[in-house]
C-alpha cells in the first residue's frame, strides 16, 4: 500500500512517444561533483529544444517578435543520469493547445536508448513583448504546434 500523499513514480516513456526533436551535446561544466549532469540543465534543455523547433518553422522570432511565450509552469521526472560527454537527444510534442498557452512534453534520450533517461514538461503562456498581456497563438505559431501534437 502506498503512503498517504505519496504518488506512484512515472514509467519513462519512450522515444516514439514523441514528434520531434535535436541533439544537444553536454558540456563539461555541465556535471555536478556527484559526476552526473545537475538537474538545473535539464530545464535549459527543455528550453532549448522546444525554442529551436519553433525558431526552425518560422514561428517564433526572439529579437523582434510581437508575441513571446513566458514559462509559468516546469516539471521533471528523472529516470537515468546522463554525464559528459553523452550525446542527448531532446524530444518533444505538444500535449495541450490552448488559446494562448500550450503545454510541451520533452523526453531527454542518451545517446540512442530508446527510453528516456528524463521526461518533464512545461507551459508556455503567449503574450505581448510590450504589456506581457496573454495573446491568443499567432497563426504560424499554431501551425507549428499542432503538427507535434500528440
């Protein structure tokens, strides 16, 4: 019997449970001192997967954009550990759409493993550069986002 307030822990998903994703290679400075990646670069990774999808349909210009998605929401579940200098490949999809939001899915792949080492997720709320007002999903943006809906 499980303890009160206490969840079961998740299964790692695999890779084709994903649409899309890229590789990014780990750093040195990237491992703590217990000799494995600290769990504060995973979130980097997240960030920048789902950015350089976005970035690579046209959807999203970080410079000079009218729109810009602001993370109100992260989460992590660690499976495996990954070190310098495994290669990863970052995979995401989109798990909810919203009006001006979306939810992503990201699963971090060491090298080629077919089931993720880590998986989290986080939402982006879409709003303008200037008021930081929500915005509903400009229309590239939206296209980009269902083709990796899951």
């Amino acid at each position: 019997m499980m303890p009160p307030g206490k969840s079961p822990r998740a299964e790692p998903p695999r890779r084709d449970a994903y649409r899309t994703g890229s590789a990014i290679t780990t750093r040195w400075n990237d491992n703590d001192p217990y000799g494995h990646v600290n769990n504060a670069i995973y979130y980097f990774w997240f960030d920048t997967a789902v950015n350089r999808y976005l970035i690579e349909q046209g959807a999203l210009d970080i410079t000079g954009g009218a729109t810009i998605g602001l993370v109100v929401n992260t989460s992590c579940d660690y499976f495996a550990p990954i070190a310098f200098p495994d290669e990863v490949m970052a995979r995401i999809r989109v798990d909810r759409l919203g009006n001006s939001s979306v939810t992503y899915g990201v699963g971090l792949f060491r090298g080629d493993e077919d089931v993720a080492s880590a998986a989290g997720s986080f939402t982006h709320v879409y709003v303008d550069r200037e008021s930081r007002r929500p915005v509903p999903l400009p229309s590239p943006l939206r296209s980009a986002l269902e083709a990796i809906k899951v």
